[in-house]
C-alpha cells in the first residue's frame, strides 16, 4: 500500500516537472515572438508619390530606374496639342545600400539639372512588444545646374541647391496611408534680394487603395510664409497608382514643373485651378544587382 502511494506521488511530481517545463517553454515563445517586431510593409508602392518622395527605399541591392516625364499645361492651348508638345524629362538611378539607405543620381532636362541623393530608413512602423506608430525617412539632395550663365564670371556654387527633409508616414489600414514633410530648401543663390535663399515648407500626402492594383494619390506642399510664399504657389498633385507586374505607373496631373524638391517647392508658380496644370507621369523599374 505504501509502496502504490509513493509511486503515485512520484507520478504526480514527474507530471507536475512534465507541465512547468511545459508552461516555461510556451512563455519563451510567446516572450520571443512578442519580443520580434511586425514591420509594416508598402506603406506606399513607390519611391515617389507624385511630387514628393515617400518613406519607401528599393532594398538592400535592389537597383530602382526611374522616368518622370511632364508635359506642357493644358491650358496652353490647341496649337501646343494642350501641352502634349512640351515636355521635361528627369531620369534616376536608386540603388539599396542597406534595406535601410539609399543613395541615388538624376538628371532632370528642366536647366539641365544634376541632383544627388541619400535616404535612410530612421524608423519603421511595427506592432509588438516595442511598437512603433510611424515610419521615418531622413532625406537629403544636392542638386546642380548647368545651364551656360550669361554672367560668366559667376562663382560655381552659385549652382547648388541643397533640399533637407524628414519623411514622417503611417499606414492606417490596408487602404489608407498619410505622409507628412517638414522641408527646407537652401539656395546659394536667389535672383533678387528680396527672394529667400532658405525655403521652409509643410508638406502632405496620402495613397487610397481602391482595387488590388489601383490607387488614389494626392500631394502639397504649404509654404511657410515669407517672400516666396508671397510670390510663388504651393505646389499640388493628384493621381493614379497602377501596378503592372514589376513596373509601378504613376499618372498625375499637378501645377508643379519640376520634379526635384529644389525646383518645385521654392518655384511652382502655375494656378491649378486656372488650368496650369501639367500631365505627367513616374514609371519605375526594379532590378536585382546583388543577392542577400
């Protein structure tokens, strides 16, 4: 008898070790995986939203081509075919450092304008045990003219303009995400005293999935008041998202000319809602270069 109840106590013990160890190994998961960050993943399906970049970056040893393509203002009328005689070109290369930075080159036909640039990922939109509400992107370019002078004797930087920006998105659902842009543009030169070498604006942005490869886009740009406030426009966008395989098309309308920040922020001077508008359009390209 007393042998059957030591047993049945042994039993019991190895039982009760059996389900500790049991219940610790479940904690461990569960720590773990709480532990492990869920990133949000295409906040926006490109590195350009209309105007604007976006927080997105190509990839570790991902090599993105981009075309951005403006025709003339429709308003220009029949005898320009409503624009479509007119146009500006900007070509770029991007290519993913890190999954995180970026570093990328373009020529744009506007002044025949060189730019340069680097993005880096600061922070990432998660869920879990250390979650984050936003993705933040630290964006910074360089940009160059080199249109012949009339005034040989200008100094070269006198080319340069410098574009700081801090990139600040959340995806709310699915469907739904909204990208904010403090930005400052520095020029080394102005053409009148009165305009401002620095450029301070507030951009907005957002992206509204409407079928699994269509959304609506939209971007401005609020400039900070101060002479060039006073007399230029803040710059405007609307458009469409069109995924196609491992293309991304990106048709918009905007009052906007350029298609760098140096040129657009501090210089659209077009009234969207007087029929400046431009047609236009992104289209990008993503090639593998190297392997993980």
């Amino acid at each position: 008898m007393s042998g059957g109840l030591l047993g049945a106590a042994l039993l019991a013990g190895h039982a009760a070790q059996a389900q500790d160890e049991l219940l610790q190994e479940l904690e461990a998961k569960a720590d773990s995986t709480q532990a492990a960050p869920n990133f949000t993943q295409a906040t926006f399906k490109g590195t350009h939203i209309i105007n604007s970049q976006s927080v997105e970056t190509p990839g570790q040893g991902t090599l993105l081509f981009l075309i951005q393509h403006r025709f003339g203002t429709l308003n220009s009328g029949a005898y320009n075919f409503f624009g479509l005689d007119q146009a500006v070109l900007r070509l770029s290369f991007e290519y993913g450092l890190t999954d995180r930075l970026t570093a990328g080159i373009g020529r744009s036909s506007q002044e025949k304008t060189f730019d340069g640039f680097l993005k880096y990922k600061a922070l990432r939109q998660s869920t879990g045990a250390h979650a984050m509400p936003v993705s933040v992107t630290l964006f910074s370019s360089a940009a160059l003219t080199s249109l012949r002078f009339r005034e040989p004797e200008r100094p070269a930087r006198t080319r340069w303009a410098y574009t700081y920006q801090a990139l600040i998105a959340r995806k709310f659902s699915p469907g739904l995400s909204v990208q904010l842009m403090p930005t400052l543009v520095h020029r080394n030169f102005v053409d009148t005293r009165r305009d401002q070498n620095d450029v301070y604006a507030l951009g907005a942005a957002f992206r509204q999935k409407i079928t699994k490869r269509l959304a609506l886009t939209a971007d401005y740009y609020y400039l900070l008041p101060g002479a060039t406030a006073d007399d230029m426009r803040n710059a405007l966008g609307a458009g469409v998202d069109i995924e196609t395989g491992g293309h991304v098309f990106q048709l918009h309308v905007t009052n906007a000319q350029g298609m760098m920040e140096s040129l657009f922020v501090p210089r659209t001077t077009g009234n969207f809602f007087d029929g400046d508008i431009y047609f236009g359009f992104n289209v990008s390209r993503a090639f593998t270069v190297k392997g993980r």
